[in-house]
C-alpha cells in the first residue's frame, strides 16, 4: 500500500535577524491510510513547524527551502536545482490558490492548540461550521447547516441545535476544541493535522476528547498526524511515531516497539525523564543540560552534547535515521551511531567523549558557556564548545 | 476493609487531624467566596420576567472554595491536585492570607493567620514563600538575578549589603546555577533556569514553608524532571515543607507524601500518596487516574470516561458536589431498583437534563434508554410521567420532574459526605467525601 502523505528531507528555515533558524532540517516520514501518526518532541524541537509546512502554512521570516512533501498524487512541496546549485521551486508544486481550493480544509484540515485562535469570536460557532461546510461541500446553506448540527453532536455537543447559535466564548475549552475537531472533520478529509489539540485541557477533557477522536478515526478511516509533546498521549493513541530532536528526525517505528524496545538514546533519556502516573518513581533521571538553539546547532549528531552513549565519531558524523530492527522485526528507524553494524562506523572503538553527563552529579546545574537561552534570541556559546 | 487499627478514633474535626509528629500549618474550616461582579451598583439585578418591581438587591458569590479543613506536618510535602477551575490556586491563596478568607482558620507554627493583621502579619510572612508557575512574568525583567534574589532578604531586614550579596551568590549555587551569574537579568534565562532564580528568591530568608503552584507546568519533560529533583534535593537540605500545587496526576505522584484530590472547591479525597494512588475511593478520583494517559501503550486501558461539564461554582450542587457527574450516584432509598435499572434511570435523567437527545416518539426512547432494564412501581410510574411531559415537548418540565423523582431524594444531593476509610497502603488517615462509604465512619 502506497503511503497518502510523503515527506522527504524536508527543511524549513526562519530568516531572522540574528541568522538561521534550522527549525526544521531534513526531516522525513510517511503517512498511510487510516493510521494515527505521532510526532513527539519538546518545545523547540520544529515539530509544529514540520506539521505547518506539510499545509504550506509557514509564515514570515520562515519558508520551505528544500525536500518534497507528496499528498495522493499532488505535489505539495517540491524543488529544482539549476547548474549553480540554486534552488527553485519546482513547477510541478501546487499553486497557492490549488492549496487553497483543493487542499487545505477538504484534503487535510488542521486543528490548532488554541481554539480561540481558530474561531472567530464576533461569529456564532454554528455560523462559522456552517459556512466551513458550505464553501467546502458546494452545499447550501440549509443542507450545510444539517450537517452541521449533524457534526456538533457527533463530537459530543449536547444540545446542538441550541447551541448552533452560540458564540465561541460561550463554550468551555473542551467545547471549543470539540468544535474544530467537528470543523476538521465536517469534510471528511484524508488526513488531519491535530497540533497539540488537547495540550490546554484538563485531563478528564483530554480524556473524553481522545476516546471521541478514535472513535471518529475509525468511523471515517481518516489518517491523523498527531503532534504532541505528552508520551502518555502517544502511547494512549499513535500507531506510529516520529520522534524529533532539534529540527532533525530521531527515531521512527511503532509505539510498541518505540516504547519497549527504544533504539535512540534520546528517546530513552525522554521516557526516563518522565514522572509516572501508574507507579512511584523514586528518582527521576532527567536529560542533562538544555535543547541548544537551532540557530547554531552543535555539529555532528545534535544530540551529543547531552547523550549519555556519545562517542568522538558522534562529533563529527550527523546520521540520518536509519533502519536498524533485527529480521523478521517491523522498520524501526534511529538516527543513532550506536548501531554501527547499520551505519558502518567505528563507533566501539571510538572514545566517549566529556559533556554534561559526565560532568559531575548536579545534573541540575546547568552551567553559563553551554549556552544560557537567551529570550533576545542573542548568538551565545553554543554547547558543543566541541566545535572543530 | 483492612484490619489496620482504625485511625478515625478520638475526636476529629475534619478530614485530617494530625494523629503523629507536629503539623506545621493547620487549616480548618476555609472558606473563599468572590463577589462575582464588581462595580458600582453591580449589586442591582433587573430581572424582565418578574412580577411586581423587576429589579433585586444581592449578589452573586462564586464559592470557590468552601470548609476545606487539612494540615501538612513539618517537613513532608502535601500535593493538592484537581482541574483547573478547581479552587486549588484560590485555596493556596487563601492560606498564605493573599487574599483573606471568608471563614475559616489558619494556623501555622501556632499562631492563627487570619486573625493576625498589618506588621504581625508581614512579619511572619518571611517564613511562608509562594512560587508561582509563569517563570516569565514572575521575575522583574528590569532587576538583575542578585537584587531580586535579595529583594525579600531586603524587605525583612535580613543582613547587611555584603552580607545579602553573599548568601545570594551561595544561593545560587545551591539551586544550581552559577553564582556568577548573580549580574544577569532574568531574560538570559531558560525556563527551568528562571525556575531556580524563583526558588533561590524564595529560600533567602530561610522560610519553613514554600507553596509551590504549578511550578513545573510551564516545563519541558526533561526540564522539569531537573528542577524537581532539585526541589526535593532543597527540601531535606532546608527542611522545607511543600505544599505542591498541579493538575498533573504524575508529576504529584512524584513530589508528595500525602495528596489532597480537590473538586469545585471541595476536598474530596485525602491520603498518603500510595494510598491514594493504589486504593482510591472517590469516583472523581478513580476518573481523574483512569483518565491520564499512561506513556506506555501496552497499558492503555479503556477509562470510565465523565459525562459532562464541571458545574458553577456559583450555584454548586447541593450535597455532594460532584454527584451531577458521578457515575455511581446512589439510588434514592424509597425505590427498590437493581442496579441495572438504576443505571438506566440515571443516564435517562442526565440526558433529559443536558437536553442530550432528540426527542423522537416514546417507543425509541424506551428502546434507547430502558431495553434491558425498566423499573416498576414508583419509580416506573414516575418515568411514566417523564415521558408524557417529552411527548407533550415540555423539556424543562420532564427534567424537573425527573430531579424531583430521582436526583433529589438521593443521599448525594441532601447531605454533605465526610467519611473516614481504613487505609490498606500505609498508616496516613485516608478521607473521602463519598456516600459510598457511609459504613464507614463520618467525620463531620
């Protein structure tokens, strides 16, 4: 079965005063029929970038500067290179009006964080469904607003047909998440976007929300990207997952295995930072030191700098994820030199090198020359003090 | 029930009585209520539908937190979890007299805050330090790290110039951040870092007792995972008591000894934390753990997931306040229902009530709600009317009878729950605020 959504190296770069930001730095993965897709990472890592360029929706000072992005049979993002290695983008890329009309909202629709965002606050949430609908299906307006009522009560708003004309602020958070889950999928699109959706709810709401998303997921077959920052709720949800570190891909496979069988240090780290909601942990190991700008990312493997299994070679080599299951195992890609049979390196030989882990016991402290995160988006020292 | 020697023995006002060891802040019987207009003659309500003059005097209160009694001994950490709108920030508040409470008593180390007023009052404060969540606005932006680290050390009278720079500086290094840093404003600052500099402003003038609210919510998992260890680390070399405020299940699982669980201004639940966590009693407990995702998907079970919108603090249920979405709200006495039945009764209500259907004819209603199990005798009689009122398409009508029948005469909805378990994980007194254990013994 061919993949509905292809990324391939994709890059997605802000142009700031200060210099590049690489939020998003060749990054790949799929996407197939009816599946739940997870990328996961922390603030920074460039996955909300990531999910916002597979809709084109980056704005100023950042743009697409390379890689394809492939949605069933359209080319969504695809570059040329002439002699001079410039790089244009290509012909064959949809034009903005084609995103407009044939993509965005009937092919893949997006939910945000923030609903408030989403919605208009001076229009009632039916009115807004309802034109959503009607612009989108080519309906009129009563057949739109039927389906309308229709959708509201199929994500689990009572009193629908009251509630038509009520204005966004009248509804509670978890009402207006519900209404842009119902938004995203009045046209049953192919894929849906969620970024970060439940981030600002209460856990009782998160709850009822992701028990109500699966259930639509299964009734419509519609795939989801779901970017999330919370591995609980990767594991409550995701069939596959995408882990990002700093712009770059880190590991890929699926949850079960992402989870019991964790090929990338990172990810490890990650799990084992975590505070637990099903048993007492007595002390938590938490990743040393702080993510480093993507302005200036340290060299070789991004993640050296705080990974407890670097070596010399991981100054130097930058790997791109890559399959490392044993046979008869599902692809379970990691970007990880450790597995030196797959990537070809010397890693065991190689010396492991001095960085935070090894500095001492205080992982807490968090010293002043790897890089203090400055607000003012200042150059500073950044922590691969390593660089050669 | 456990055959642990009951601890609910002796007189008891409340759902934690200190049985061992010295509690160092006692609060009793706390009550907050806002005004919930202000402005001039926001006290005038024009209602057009009244007979006679269309305008009343009062206002609205919303009671955002009501008789919440607990203490937390010297040394431990007391978690207090629930959703946001709960209270807990309100609560926190109130103890440490940011806001004065409507009743209620305060005691710490003895002396009972709410009656203490103006120099009394600021003077004990140094022994109290809050730290909020937002590590962004909570520091002056203009002030470098070492003046705001001084600041309170400054406004108690603590040290000389010289003397205040250097326990600044060795604060800093104990939290851990570098003392050189004491000359850098707050935006050279990651989160987690800007975190510390909090904690460092909040130990220089050694208090006993920090509450914590939310201070890691604003943190990435790896971040957050640095500054709690760190918080504890700060607490046996201080001997500091936590009162930890979050709405994270996990990260209170963590940090506590002993977890209060709050709901619509009210304590629920309150034990020591493996108690709690392993052997919960309350339903809105046993929903908020069923409801976090577990980051481990061989573990994902399905959760009993609630019904509903939190209420109004302005008009609370009465009784117990959580029982608009309980899914065990118990059966009025006067019916003799199996629990099938009960269940079907139950949801036929709360939909009727949430207008949560479409009414078609009686026949689908019946299928939809009662197929497998319809009450007889008065309580079938009083469906019976239920369904005439739908059928007529009076709404309001049919939810208020079905109150009436089935909500209203229910033990939730008349008194208020305080109930003392023997607890199986532990010695800390277990209190929860169910009818479900009304075998048990009350407290209040």
């Amino acid at each position: 079965m061919d993949p509905i959504l292809e990324v391939r190296d994709l890059q997605t770069h802000f142009f700031t005063a200060d210099g590049v930001v690489r939020a998003v730095d060749g990054v790949s993965f799929d996407v197939y029929e009816e599946e739940i897709v997870g990328i996961v990472g922390e603030s920074g890592a460039g996955k909300s970038v990531a999910a916002k360029s597979i809709m084109r929706l980056v704005e100023d000072p950042g743009s697409i500067v390379g890689g394809e992005v492939r949605f069933k049979g359209e080319t969504i993002v695809s570059f040329e290179e002439d002699e001079n290695g410039e790089r244009t983008e290509s012909e064959e890329m949809l034009s903005n009006r084609e995103m407009r009309e044939r993509i965005r909202g009937r092919e893949i629709a997006i939910i945000f964080q923030d609903p408030m965002e989403s919605l208009n606050p001076v229009f009632t949430v039916g009115g807004q469904l309802r034109e959503f609908i009607e612009i989108n299906r080519d309906v009129g307006e009563s057949r739109a607003r039927e389906t309308a009522v229709d959708m509201l009560r199929e994500v689990g708003i009572p009193e629908p047909s009251e509630r038509f004309g009520d204005y966004p602020h009248e509804f509670s958070g978890g009402m207006r998440q519900r209404v842009l889950i119902a938004m995203a999928l009045a046209c049953e699109p192919s894929l849906v976007i969620a970024d970060e959706p439940t981030t600002a709810l209460d856990v009782t709401v998160e709850g009822q929300i992701l028990e109500q998303v699966a259930d639509l997921q299964e009734k419509y077959g519609t795939s989801f990207i779901w970017v999330t920052h919370d591995m609980g709720v990767v594991a409550e949800i995701c069939d596959r997952v995408n882990v990002m570190y700093l712009g770059q891909m880190a590991e890929r496979a699926d949850v079960d295995s992402l989870f019991h069988d964790t090929k990338h240090p990172y990810t490890d780290a990650l799990l084992d930072s975590l505070p637990r909601p099903d048993q007492t942990v007595e002390e938590l190991k938490p990743i040393v030191g702080v993510m480093p700008e993507a302005i200036n990312p340290p060299p070789g493997c991004r993640f050296h700098t705080r990974c407890p299994d670097a070596r010399e070679v991981c100054r130097r080599t930058n790997p791109e994820p890559r399959d490392v299951s044993g046979p008869d195992e599902r692809t379970h890609r990691a970007a990880c030199l450790k597995h030196e049979e797959v990537f070809k390196v010397d890693y065991s030989a190689s010396a492991p090198i001095e960085n935070e882990t090894s500095a001492g016991f205080d992982v807490g402290r968090t010293s002043t020359d790897t890089g203090a995160v400055d607000a003012d988006g200042g150059v500073h020292g950044s922590r691969g003090g390593a660089d050669e | 029930m456990s055959d642990v020697s009951g601890p609910g023995e002796g007189a008891s006002a409340g759902p934690d009585v200190a049985e061992e060891g010295d509690p160092l802040l006692r609060v009793e019987g706390l009550t907050k209520h806002f005004a919930n207009d202000s402005g001039f003659l926001s006290w005038l309500n024009v209602e057009r539908d009244a007979d006679g003059v269309p305008v009343s005097v009062g206002r609205e209160w919303v009671r955002a937190v009501e008789d919440v009694t607990f203490d937390i001994r010297r040394g431990e950490t007391l978690g207090l979890v629930g959703e946001s709108g709960c209270g807990k920030s309100t609560l926190a508040r109130t103890v440490l007299r940011l806001v004065d409470p409507t009743e209620g008593d305060v005691y710490f180390e003895g002396d009972n805050l709410a009656a203490l007023d103006g120099e009394a009052l600021r003077r004990k404060r140094k022994d109290m330090q809050i730290i909020f969540q937002d590590p962004q606005s909570s520091l002056d932006p203009r002030m470098k790290v070492g003046p705001i680290v001084e600041e309170p050390m400054k406004a108690h009278g603590m040290l000389d110039d010289d003397g205040r720079e250097e326990r600044a500086r060795e604060l800093l290094e104990r939290v851990g951040l570098d003392p050189q840093h004491y000359n850098r404003y707050p935006h050279a600052f990651s989160g987690g870092q800007r975190q510390r500099i909090n904690l460092a402003r909040a130990l220089s003038v050694n208090p006993d007792f920090i509450v914590c609210d939310e201070p890691t919510s604003a943190l990435d998992a790896s971040i957050q995972a640095q500054v709690l260890n760190t918080m504890r680390r700060l607490q046996d070399e201080f001997g500091l008591t936590y009162l930890f405020i979050s709405h994270d299940l996990s990260v209170i699982r963590h940090i506590s000894d002993r977890v209060a669980v709050m709901y619509l201004g009210e304590i629920v639940e309150l034990a020591g934390k493996e108690e709690l966590y392993e052997n919960p009693q309350h339903p809105y407990t046993k929903a908020l753990l069923e409801s976090i995702p577990v980051p481990d998907p061989r573990k994902s079970e399905t959760r009993g997931v609630l019904e509903g919108d939190v209420p109004s603090p302005i008009e609370p249920p009465s009784g117990c306040r959580f029982r608009t979405r309980c899914p065990e709200f118990i059966a009025p006495e006067q019916y003799d229902l199996t629990p099938e039945e009960w269940a079907n009764v139950r949801a036929f209500t709360r939909r009727v009530i949430r207008h949560g259907f479409e009414m078609t004819t009686r026949a689908d209603l019946e299928a939809e709600f009662f197929t497998e199990a319809r009450p007889g005798g008065a309580a079938g009689e009083a469906l019976d009317r239920a369904f005439v009122l739908l059928e007529r398409g009076e709404w309001d009508a049919a939810a208020d009878h079905l109150r009436e029948s089935f909500t209203e005469p229910s033990i939730c909805a008349r008194e208020q729950p305080a109930y003392e378990v023997d607890p199986e994980y532990g010695d800390d007194r277990h209190f929860c605020a169910c009818h479900l254990q009304r075998d048990a013994e009350m407290t209040h």
